[in-house]
C-alpha cells in the first residue's frame, strides 16, 4: 500500500517527527498536526512538510486540519494528569480519518499488555486489569481498533529529540554530571528500542494492508540493564557514572516532592520485572527488521543530548 498525504497528529513529539523522517525518504506527503503552530514550524524547520494547527481534543478543528490525508496516525502524548484524555483523542482521531475516508495508524506503548504476567511479550499476552494508565491505553487502542487502525505496541524508547522516557531521563542524568536515576533493580534485563529504529518499522508496517485491524508488539535492541547504561555512557563520558536503581520505596518517598512522578508510581512494579518482546509476528508482516544496537544508540543520544544541554546553558 502507498499513501499520498499522511496526517500526523502530535507530529512534534519524537515518534512524530521520527516518523515524519521515514515517511519522507519513502516520498510520501506529510502533514505535521499539533496544537502549536509556532511549535510545529520549529520542529520542521527545512524539511518539506505540511502544518497544520489544531488541538485533537477539538473534534471539528482536528477534521479540518487532516481533510486531504489517506492516513491520519495518532503521536499524541499527554501529561500525567490528562492520561485518561487518550480515548478521547482517539475518539476524535478516528472520527476525523472516517470523514476524510482515510486509514489509521496509532502509537501506543506496551503498557496496554500491563500487568505483566510473561516474557517474552507478543500480541497474545493478557490484556486486562492494571492501574488506570494501563486502561487508558486499552481504552484508546480499542477505539482505533473498532476503527480499523493499525496499532503498534513500542518497547520504552530513547534516542534524539526523545524528552522523557526512562532511559531517556538516565542518560540526561549521566550526560549532566548526575547521579543516574534507574527505576528498578540495576541488574534486571529489558528491552527497548532507538525510537529511529521504532519510525523506520512504522513506516514499514502501513504499506501492508493486512497490518491494519491489528496490534503489532515492535522488537527492541535485546536486554539491557540499569548496570550495563551506566557502564556504557561512563566509557563514552571518559568518566564513572554513578547508578541509583529506585525501587517502589524510594519513589514512593520521592514522588511526595515531585508531582509528575506520583502518577507513574502506579507503573514501578512491572519495572522491577525482566521483560522482553517477540516480535515474531511483525516480522512475518515486514520480513526482518533491522534495529540499533545499544551501544550505537546510546552514543548518538548522549551527542543529542550534550547538545541539547549546551544550548539550554548557553
Ligand atoms: N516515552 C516512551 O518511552 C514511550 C514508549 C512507548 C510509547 N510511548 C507513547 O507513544 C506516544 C508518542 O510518544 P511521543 O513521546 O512521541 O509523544 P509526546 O512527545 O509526549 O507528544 C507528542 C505531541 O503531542 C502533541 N499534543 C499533545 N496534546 C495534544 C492535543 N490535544 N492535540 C494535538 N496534539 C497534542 C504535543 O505537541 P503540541 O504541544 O504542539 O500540541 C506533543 O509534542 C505517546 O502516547 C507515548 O505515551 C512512549
């Protein structure tokens, strides 16, 4: 399957304008949506994509910003306190790309298989109970399913133009001289993906048209600790990086101070778990998908994010 003209809404976040990358070498259109359009032309600044500004939670106003697409993907994040907002989003996603009879693709996470109960994980794992988040994320997804959308279930990612995750925020500690912060034990292996890698494979799936009515688990770059990132930025820092593995206690005590991450409390016991995908079932649909190893990834996210901290100083 080919697209014209996608429509990307929440495109200034780091799926967004990752996949706003692979769409583009693969010659189709893109529409860059978010709520700012001062935002959007500064994320887009020099590379040949559409902007349109309009607040998905406004149903009338998201239609008319995605009119001429024949693919509308949901990028949006949302703050802790609005998580519950992504059905909504989805409602509204959906109902915009049916006026303008165009196919869906929407970003989700893992977290919807959550609690975790196995690893590997794949699209078969329990979908059930769990903390408001991880329902959230089903309500969404179930929308866009009923939709016809193409759902894909990505590993915590981290790379360039990333803002939070929770390797992200470990390597914005150690590049900034802090203490890393880890959630979870520092020797519990996991797996995540080069958010590069994650749009490539997007970008990949929708040109099967059997990827859509369906969740897709994408693979990451295989186990990971908290000890391991640690030891790797150390040698690309030419100095030692100090780790602290938080466990549900000192969050606990932690989160009394800061407001963002009381609501991720909720999420700290299943990252205390081992966790791995099987992405097997993606891989049949796409054939072999290539990701970044590690050690790559990190180097080029630490040069992002050395960057990102001399502008902020400067
Ligand atoms: N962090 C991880 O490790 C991880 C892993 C797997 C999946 N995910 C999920 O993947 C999805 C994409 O992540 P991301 O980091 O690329 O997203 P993000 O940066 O958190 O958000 C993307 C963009 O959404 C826009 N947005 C927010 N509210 C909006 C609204 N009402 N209408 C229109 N646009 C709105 C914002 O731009 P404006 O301010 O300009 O509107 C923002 O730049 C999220 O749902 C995220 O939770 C995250």
């Amino acid at each position: 399957m080919r697209f014209e003209r996608v429509a990307i809404v929440g495109a200034t976040g780091p799926t967004g304008s990752h996949l706003a990358d692979a769409l583009l070498q693969k010659s189709m259109r893109v529409r860059a949506v978010s709520r700012r359009e001062a935002g959007l032309r500064a994320a887009f600044a020099g590379r040949d994509v559409e902007i349109a500004a309009a607040d998905a939670l406004d149903e009338a106003a998201l239609t008319h910003a995605v009119q001429g697409c024949d693919l509308v993907v949901d990028c949006v994040g949302l703050p802790p306190a609005a998580m519950d907002r992504h059905a909504v989003v989805a409602r509204h996603v959906a109902r915009a790309a049916r006026a303008t009879g165009a196919r869906l693709l929407h970003v989700s996470s893992y977290w919807a298989y959550l609690p975790l109960v196995r690893s590997p994980l794949n699209e078969d794992h329990p979908r059930q109970d769990g903390s408001p988040w991880m329902q959230y994320r089903r309500q969404a997804e179930d929308v866009l399913l009923d939709a016809g959308a193409a759902v894909l279930h990505l590993p915590d990612f981290y790379g360039p133009r990333v803002h939070t995750s929770t390797l992200q925020n470990a390597l914005a500690d150690a590049v900034a001289g802090r203490t890393m912060n880890w959630i979870g034990g520092a020797d519990v292996a996991r797996e995540y993906v080069f958010v590069p890698d994650a749009m490539r494979i997007a970008a990949a799936v929708v040109a099967h048209d059997e990827a859509f009515g369906a969740r897709w688990i994408l693979p990451g770059a295989g186990p990971l600790t908290g000890r391991d990132v640690a030891g790797t930025v150390g040698e690309l820092l030419g100095r030692p990086v100090k780790l602290r593995a938080a466990g549900p206690w000192l969050l606990r005590l932690v989160s009394l101070f800061q407001k963002d991450l009381r609501g991720f409390l909720q999420m700290v016991p299943d990252y205390g778990k081992p966790l791995a995908f099987d992405a097997a079932r993606l891989r049949a649909l796409v054939g072999e998908v290539a990701t970044t190893d590690y050690r790559t990834g990190i180097t080029r996210t630490v040069e992002w994010l050395r960057r990102q901290q001399q502008a902020a100083a400067s």
